[in-house]
C-alpha cells in the first residue's frame, strides 16, 4: 500500500455553461479527483498568465472553475473557445507549479470543538459518540488514535477557497483507497467556533470565524487563517492567507503549545512555518507518500 | 460630515463593490440595486462608483453639518428634509444643519442617498462597499447607527448647478410591476429533474422574510433532482455537488431555491441551477419580502443583450443630467 | 367620546406579538397603552422592528395573528384614543 500510486482519472468532456452574461463555469468533472483538480488550478493558473481581458474573477474549485467576466469586453463564447484551446493544450504530466508547504498546528479533541459538537449531538448521524470516534468508525479504525494517524499522515492540498472569506477546502494527499470520508451532520449547527478543523465529503476545512456549520469537528488550530485587521506578519499583501493550491500538513500539538502560539498569535507576532516548493503532479502520482515526505521535509 | 441619528434596519455604505477577490472567498458586496446607486451619483455630478448608502425598508435620520448636494433614488421611502417632502430620483440641496428624514419603503425594498463628493470612508481592498459578515468596508464595517459620522469628499465642479434636476420620468423604474426577472438557466441544472427544471421557471415564488445581501431565498414548490449514485466527494444528500464556485445572481437549491446576492458566499456544495441576468439582480433586489416573483428563461444572447442596453440607458441619464 | 386609530406595519416581515415564544405578549387587547409602547415586532432580513402604539389609548381588536406574514402598510391592531 505504501508504494501505491495514484491513476490519473480519465475526465468526462468539460461542461462549459454560462452564470447568465457575465459569468463561465466550467465543470471537469462530477467526483472528485486529483486529476480534476490539478486541471482546474493548471487552467486558471494560465488565464491568470495570459491576463486575458475582461476577466474580472477566476476561481478554481474542486472540480471545476469559474470566471467572472465584463461581458461587454468579452463575450463569454470568445472566453470559451479561449478555454478549450487551453484546455486541449494542457499535459497535466508536464505542468508543475510553485506554491507553499504550510506547518498547520491543530489542538485535537480540544475543549472549544468538544463542546459545541456535544451542544448539537440531536442533529448527528451518532448521538451517542463524538465526532471523532464516528468518523474513526465508519472508515475502519479501531481508536481515535488510529484515524488522527491518517489525518495528519499525510499533508492536505487546498483545492479551493471560499464560502466566506479565508475558508480552505483541503483534499488529503494520499491514493483514492486511503481516502478517509465522512458524511456532513444531517441538519447544519448553527454554531462552530472559529479556527474550528472540520472534515466533511472527502474535505478538510479551517473555520474562520464563528458561525454555523456542517462538517465533522476533530479540533481547532491556535492560527489564523483570516486576518481582516492584517495585523499579524503574514498577512500585509492579503487578509486572506491559504490559497488554492497550498499544501497544508496538520501537526498534533497539546494544549500548553496550543497556548503558546495563540499568545504569539494575540500579541501580533506569530509567523506561519512555510516553504516555497515547486510542485509536480506527475511526481506526486508515481509515488505519493515518497513524495509527501520530501515535500514536508522541507518544514520539519 | 453626515451625522446619522437613527440608522434605520440595514443601511451600509456601498460602492459597485471590490472584485479581484473571489477566488479568497470575498464576495464584491457593492449596492445591490447598481442603476438606483448609479443614477443618485449621476444627479449629484459624481462617478457612477462613489459611495451611497444603501437603506433596506427604513431609511436613515441624518443631519448635515455644511451645506451639501444629495440625490435619493431607489424604492420610494418618503424623505423629508426639515419635515418637508422632497423629491426622489432629483438633485436637492441641503444647508448646514438641515435635517433629513428618510421613511418607510412603500414601493422597492432599497434605496440610495447620494451625496455630492460621494461617502468618503476608507477603501479596504479597492472598494468602500460595506461588507458585515467579516466586519470591513462601509463605516466600521457595519451598518450604520445613531451617532456615526460619515465624511464626505470634494464635489466636482459644478454639482450645486445640478440642484432642481430632475430625472425624466421614462428613466424610473416602476418597482411595484416588476415582478418578471430573466435567468439563465445552465451550471449543474443538470441535476433537476426536467419537470423541475419547468417549474423553476412556470412556478411564481415569494420572497421569504429572510432575504438579504446574502441571498434571496425564495418559496414555492420543491424542486426534486434526477437520482443518481452520488459521485465522490459530493456528500450524501441528491442537492450535494463536489463543491464549486456560484456566480453573483446564481441560484442554488438546497431544496427550495435561494439568489446569491452581492455579499453572497462564494461557494459551497448545493446544485446550481441558473443565474439571475445581471441587468435584472437589482430589479430581484426591489422585490420586497412576501412578494412574488417569476423567472423567465432567456439565452446568453438575451442576457448580454439587456446588459448592453442598461449601460447604454445609463450613459443616456448621464448626458441628459450633465446637459 | 373615543375614537380609534389603526396601528400599521411600517415594513413587511414575520409579525411577532411577544419578544420570545416563552414570554407573554406585549399588549393585550383590553390593555392601556401610552404613545411608543411596542405593541409587537416585525422580522425582516433576521432583524427586528418594533411597532409602537402612535397614541395612548385601550388595545382594541388585532387584524394579524402573532407569527404572521405581513405587507408593508398592513393593519395590525386598533387602538381607542380617549
């Protein structure tokens, strides 16, 4: 298993549709997958390269993208064809791209997420256990222990930002038979601490802020990753700090270091741990967890 | 300086919003009904992009403390200046110390006060949209309250000849018959049902009491999806997607549907099945709560088509106002 | 000689006549009222309004039923000014 490689996905022709006049959505794919995603940054990358006129927003998600454009610059159907030449050029074995390893610390079962998923255990598929040990379960491990190994085993890739302001969606690096995945809470909480670490699908995400919620809590980091005031050092181009394509590796820390980077974090002077790497999907495919460790060893 | 004595139940400052930030999670905010926003600049000598407020069912109280130029436009809310009416959709002129009193939205939901100068709080990120979810833009990042202070910048050259303008009458809206918006049905409407994807557009919905910057929830029948075995990563419910970006004016099914407004979230995994037209989010955005409204299904063509022609209506306002 | 007065909802919503499902309601008809007493709430967009009495007076009859949905210029309650 260790030495698995991951297939790239033989993805359906794109569905190129229009949001009315002055938006593109392109689907790569219905499920996800690596290969889908990669596509997905590798294309918006390039629109971004060619500063195309008239696109106003270009969003990678998922499994697919989407573009906001001046439609009296551009017509979306002249941006269409514009997409699929890129799209029909791209060799995903070729394209590499530079982004950031980042050291995320994670308190796990601390007690902030502890007490909000108990508040709501009426609206969990499991009333009677925690977060956690339901999803330890439902995926085949036999202790809490056994499943945290997985999670930060192996770092997460944002594939896509948004809902509110500074959320990543990660999709952990590891073949489609490693994958962990858990359903979301059956009717939403209408609270979640903020810097919360959830899980839901086949994503992990970080909470920004406060507010309601569906994914499965496991713990919360002592870090920002929104800064509206951009006070803290990582945050002086940008109040947002994860962005697509970002490769987070969550890092089990306790409660006395919990306290002591979120000291840092109060007095402004917290730095993120983060290295510039080149990434080369293709690398990563032959032979992902030879790969993960060369790439977090740059942060250890 | 606009000294504001009572805020009314949502008045922010809005421009036409920041972009370049979607990809982060950051919506553009802006005003959600940009021809009223952008006609009050126009009667008052500004850029279409200065900074109104945006007053939602009640206006504001305010005071001036030096003579001003300001222009309402929008939902009809009744302003009085020294308890006197005033007109909308008309440039007036304010002395030091006059009292303005902006009432209760009878017909439209939003409407707009601009003052010549435009409001001149601080840009965050290109725009001085307000937007309240993460506390930025506006002023503090909130809608506005008894005892904030809004600045106001230079006037352009000759914005006090504009007192007494008048917008000719065929360039205001009538916010009580629009209740038609046209959409463009597309993104993952694959996943209705074709018989959902009729009622989407035959149904007539209403506008729920939670309707805001956000999104438009609306109510009607319920929307049913094709079955299918749920693709990886979707999540288990038939409305779940892989999460994707939605566009400004999508709608997106949850079960009944909801409009992304300008402070909507940016993504997320419900099935998207059409977006509101540009041209017509800020007529979606008049319809008040408990009001009904229809899609009509247009092409792209259609689409560009009624943007093309608001654009060119608002140059049209502009040289009728500037002479 | 009284006469009667009818209060209307500036703003349309959701019409609430106490401030929480566990509290009584505000005013009840039989109730004297002063000028400004809140008489009920309006949701709209999760905030709330709240409608006062424009004038004293008795509650008279109330035209919408608490949780209601209303229209803007709805007639809610009737008050009898002395």
């Amino acid at each position: 298993m260790a030495n698995e490689r991951i297939k790239p996905v033989d993805l359906p022709e794109p569905r190129y549709e229009y949001g009315a006049d002055d938006h593109v959505f392109v689907e790569l794919a219905e499920a996800m997958s690596f290969t889908a995603n990669f596509k997905a940054m590798a294309i918006t990358q390039q629109v971004a390269e060619r500063d195309i006129e008239g696109v106003v927003e270009n969003c990678p998600a998922n499994a697919s993208y989407m573009l906001r454009i001046d439609p009296e610059v551009i017509h979306p159907d002249d941006l269409i064809a514009e997409l699929r030449e890129l799209e029909a050029e791209l060799d995903l074995e070729e394209y590499e791209w530079e982004t950031r390893l980042i050291d995320v610390p994670v308190l796990f079962q601390d007690p902030w997420t502890h007490e909000t998923l108990m508040e709501f255990r009426d609206r969990h598929q499991d009333a009677d256990s925690t977060d956690l040990e339901y999803s330890a379960r439902i995926n085949g491990y036999d202790s809490v222990e056994a499943f945290l190994d997985a999670f930060v085993g192996a770092p997460h890739m944002v594939t896509m930002v948004g809902f509110v302001p500074g959320l990543p969606w990660c999709f952990q690096m590891v073949p489609r038979s490693e994958q962990l995945e858990v359903p979301k809470y059956v009717e939403p909480r209408t609270d979640t601490p903020s810097r919360a670490v959830g899980f839901g699908g086949a994503f992990s995400v970080i909470y920004p802020v406060q507010g309601a919620g569906g994914y499965q809590l496991y713990g919360r980091t002592p870090i920002e990753v929104l800064d509206v005031d951009q006070s803290l050092p990582d945050f002086g181009d940008s109040m947002v700090f994860p962005n697509p394509g970002d490769i987070l590796n969550y890092r089990r820390i306790d409660r006395e270091t919990y306290d002591e980077i979120r000291e840092q974090v109060e007095a402004g002077t917290y730095e993120y741990t983060y290295e510039r790497v080149r990434f080369s999907p293709e690398e990563f495919f032959e032979s992902p967890h030879e790969y993960n460790e060369r790439l977090t060893e740059v942060i250890e | 300086m606009i000294e504001i004595r009572e805020g009314g139940i949502a008045s922010t400052v809005q421009d036409l919003g920041r972009t370049g930030h979607y990809h982060i999670g950051m919506p553009p905010s802006g005003a959600m009904d940009e021809y009223a926003h952008t006609v009050a600049n126009y009667l008052v000598g500004n850029d279409g992009d200065a900074a109104t407020v945006e007053m939602t069912y009640q206006g504001i109280t305010a005071t001036f403390d030096d003579d001003a130029v300001i222009a309402i436009t929008g939902a009809d809310m009744s302003p009085e200046l020294n308890g006197d009416p005033i007109g909308t959709w008309e440039t007036v002129a304010v002395d030091a110390g006059d009292e303005l009193d902006v009432q209760f939205a009878t017909d439209g939901a939003r409407a707009y006060l601009a003052v010549a100068g435009g409001v001149d709080v601080p840009e965050v990120m290109g725009s001085r949209s307000t937007y309240t979810l993460v506390g930025i833009g506006g002023h503090e990042g909130r809608g506005l309250e008894a005892g904030d202070e809004l600045p106001i910048g230079d006037p352009a050259n000759g914005s006090a000849d504009l007192v007494g303008t008048r917008l000719p009458a065929e360039y205001v809206p009538d916010y009580a018959d629009e209740d038609t918006v046209r959409i463009v049905v597309g993104l993952t409407s694959y996943r209705l049902t074709d018989e959902a994807r009729e009622t989407l557009c035959s149904a007539e919905w209403t506008v729920s009491a939670e309707a805001d910057r956000v999104g438009y929830r609306l109510e009607g029948p319920d929307l049913e999806f094709e079955e299918r075995d749920q693709p990886f990563g979707a999540g288990t419910d038939p409305s779940n997607v892989v999460d994707l970006g939605y566009p400004i004016g999508s709608i997106q099914v949850p079960q009944q549907p909801i409009v992304l407004m300008q402070d909507a979230v940016t993504g997320g995994g419900y099935a998207t099945v059409g977006t509101v037209i540009s041209a017509d989010r800020g007529l979606l955005a008049q319809r008040q709560t408990h009001k009904t409204v229809s899609f009509e299904s247009v092409d792209v063509e259609e689409a560009i088509d009624a943007r093309r022609r608001r654009s060119e209506r608002l140059a049209e306002i502009r040289s009728v106002i500037d002479g | 000689m009284s006469q009667t007065t009818t209060v209307n909802s500036p703003m349309p919503g959701v019409f609430y006549r106490r401030s929480d499902p566990e509290e009584a309601p505000f005013v009840e008809p039989g109730d004297s009222v002063e000028a400004g007493d809140t008489i009920g709430l309006v949701e709209v967009m999760k905030n709330f309004h709240e409608i006062e009495a424009d004038q004293a007076g008795t509650v008279g009859e109330f035209h919408v039923e608490d949780e209601s949905e209303i229209e803007a210029d709805q007639a809610i309650v009737e008050i009898e000014v002395e």
